[in-house]
C-alpha cells in the first residue's frame, strides 16, 4: 500500500470487523466513508455462493437508527405507512425532499418498543434529520454502535438453524423478531439485498466477530463463503435493485426510479405535493433494464437511439455471472421505455447494441 492510500484509509471508518476481514485475506476498499471488503477470493466465486448455496457479508457500514414515537408521526417522514406496519413486520421505503426526489431508501422493522430504521450508509445524519423534522419527534443514532450481518442464499436457513434458538423456518420473508443466535441476542430479519433467500442479524458491535465466525463454521457443510461488496453489487443488479449512490444520484424521485408501488399515497409525507404534480405530467424519464449484445456497460455510460441521439443515461452495469452477458439500469426518455426497445450503449467511445429487457435480469 502506497504512503498516500495508507493515509487516506486511516481517515476512514471501519466496522467491528475489519481486523477478521485482514485475517480473511479480503481486498479493502473505500466505500461510503468506510474501508470495506470488496473480496476475498473473487466477485464471481462470491456471486455464484449465494445463488447456489450461501454467503455471509459485513454490511455494518449501513446506518441503525431507533424512532420510538408516533408512527402516524414517522410516516410524515416517509413514503410508506408507518402506522399500517404491525409489530414483527417491515417495509421498504423512502424518504423524498420537498421537491419529491429521493433523499435515500431505506428499511423500516417495527418491533414493541419502537421503528429499528435502517438507511443507507454514511446516511445516518441526514435521515435522523429529516425524520425529526418532518415527525417533530426524536431520533437515536445507534450506527457505530451496531452490526449488520446479511447470511444469503438457497441454504442460509440450513447454515443459522443449528445456531439459532429461534425456530429460523418460522420466520417469514420480510418479517422480524428478537432472537439468539451463537449465544448473542439481536435482531433478526428474513430481509437482504440479493434477491435470495435469506437474513440480516443485527446486534451490539463487541459480537459481531464472534457470531461473524460462528456462522462460517456452521455454514461450511452448505458450501459458504465470505463475500464482498463486488457480489452484493452484482448481486442486487441481476436482480434490478437500485443502490442509492447510482440510481437515485442526481435527484430522482419514486416514479423515475419505478418505485411507484412503495408510494402510499392515502397519507400525507414530505414531498407528497411535488410527487403527485409529476404523476400527472407523466413526461418523466425512467429506469429501465437493458441487456448489452457486447461489452460491459459502466455507469455514466450514454444510452442513445441506433447510431442517433442521446436518449439516456446507464446508472449501473455489469457483467452478469449468471447471464454471461452485459446488463445495466438506466434512465430513458418516455418514448424508448418499452421492452424490446433497441438502443445503444456507449462505453468508452464504443458503441454496442443493447436491448430494453423486462426486470428483473435473473
């Protein structure tokens, strides 16, 4: 490592982990503010993991926040319901700006005491922020004091079941509890980021090497391994999730994003007012899936009609382990959304066939 890199990491933020991922042989990156595992053997063994069998992933860079207010008052704050959302559920949301963009995404679990609301990372301030404002209420930030693991894949319930005193094949997709696991108490989700099967675990920081091996051991007869954000990221993307630095950059509200079925929108919440202005229009861009006859489209890449003009941009791409083949999300204009569009990619000066595919990809 150069002087200049070694002194760029000691001003970023590390999760209770990081000395396990050293150990681990993980390839340190940047990310969000953080020194986080991009690998550890490569991104496609990772990926494959976690379609085929399982992977456990350090995801303790995202933000933990507790609201234990009003939930008809958290709902201000958010595009979804928060009242409607019963005790042992969850849901995915936003939170917009008052011109109806998104500030970022997020998850709300509701337990008895309160909202376990958690956002993206490097985001923890700004959410508390606009929660308190828009709810008038308060906000804990307990991010630095928090894990997040994310066990994923077909045989993830096989791999936490022997550790686990909760009955982890009763819990439900999208549903939480309380329970202890390897002799730590946390929270526990039947949530993740990578369109498999799976759970987020969810304790004091001190545990989370402890646990963090436990689960590699008891996974090791289903085939697990350590896995980085490079797989997360490809991961999500086969999938067409959105990732907040990427998709939402540059302002972009629910319904640019095709988010729209997350907007509930019988209850007043910040940005509400902007939002409904732009479903009336209806002249917006939006996200679409494409697939790449060749190359691998990068973000920032140029998408334009066949050998004319610019019609949009790629907000993510990658090459598909499962596919084979290139894939991006990006914004279009209205005239060019429809699946089975033809289109260009253009990547580095090089012009490639693309194709407006249904998501998601896998």
């Amino acid at each position: 490592m150069t002087s200049a890199r070694r002194a760029a990491c000691m001003t970023l933020l590390r999760t209770p982990l990081h000395d396990l991922h050293r150990t681990l042989g993980a390839r340190l990156v940047p990310f969000a503010g953080y020194e986080m595992p991009v690998m550890y053997t490569s991104i496609v063994d990772e990926h494959m993991a976690v379609r085929r069998a399982v992977g456990l992933f350090d995801v303790s860079h995202m933000s933990n926040l507790w609201f234990r207010g009003d939930p008809a008052r958290l709902a201000r704050a958010v595009v979804a319901d928060a009242a409607s959302i019963k005790v042992g559920g969850s849901k995915y949301t936003m939170a917009l700006r008052d011109d109806g963009t998104i500030l970022d995404d997020l998850y709300l679990f509701r337990y008895p005491e309160g909202f376990h609301v958690v956002p993206n990372a490097g985001m923890n301030e700004a959410l508390r922020e606009h929660v308190e404002r828009h709810s008038g209420q308060p906000v804990q930030d307990v991010t630095r004091e928090t894990f997040i693991l994310a066990l994923q894949g077909p045989k993830a319930a096989a791999a936490l079941a022997p550790l686990s005193e909760f009955p982890v094949a009763d819990l439900k997709p999208f549903r939480c509890t309380r329970a202890r696991v390897a002799g730590v108490d946390l929270l526990l989700t039947r949530t993740g980021y990578t369109g498999e099967d799976g759970f987020e675990l969810m304790g004091p920081a001190p545990a989370a090497q402890r646990l963090f091996e436990a689960l590699l051991a008891a996974g090791r007869e289903h085939g697990i391994l350590p896995c980085g954000l490079g797989a997360r990221d490809t991961l999500r993307l086969e999938k067409g999730f959105c990732l907040a630095g990427h998709e939402f950059e540059g302002g972009r509200t629910p319904l640019e994003a095709q988010l729209s079925k997350f907007v509930h929108w019988e209850h007043e919440f910040a940005g509400r007012k902007a939002l409904e202005a732009q479903r009336q229009r209806d002249d917006y861009e939006r996200l679409v899936g494409l697939v790449a006859e060749q190359g691998i489209p990068r973000q920032g890449s140029e998408i334009r009609e066949p050998g004319g003009r610019r019609v949009g941009v790629v907000t993510s791409g990658t090459l598909s382990p499962i596919l084979k083949k290139g894939i991006a999300l990006g914004y279009v204009a209205p005239s060019h959304r429809n699946v089975d569009a033809r289109l260009e990619i253009v990547t580095r000066g090089q012009a490639a066939q693309a194709k407006v595919v249904p998501l998601p990809f896998v």
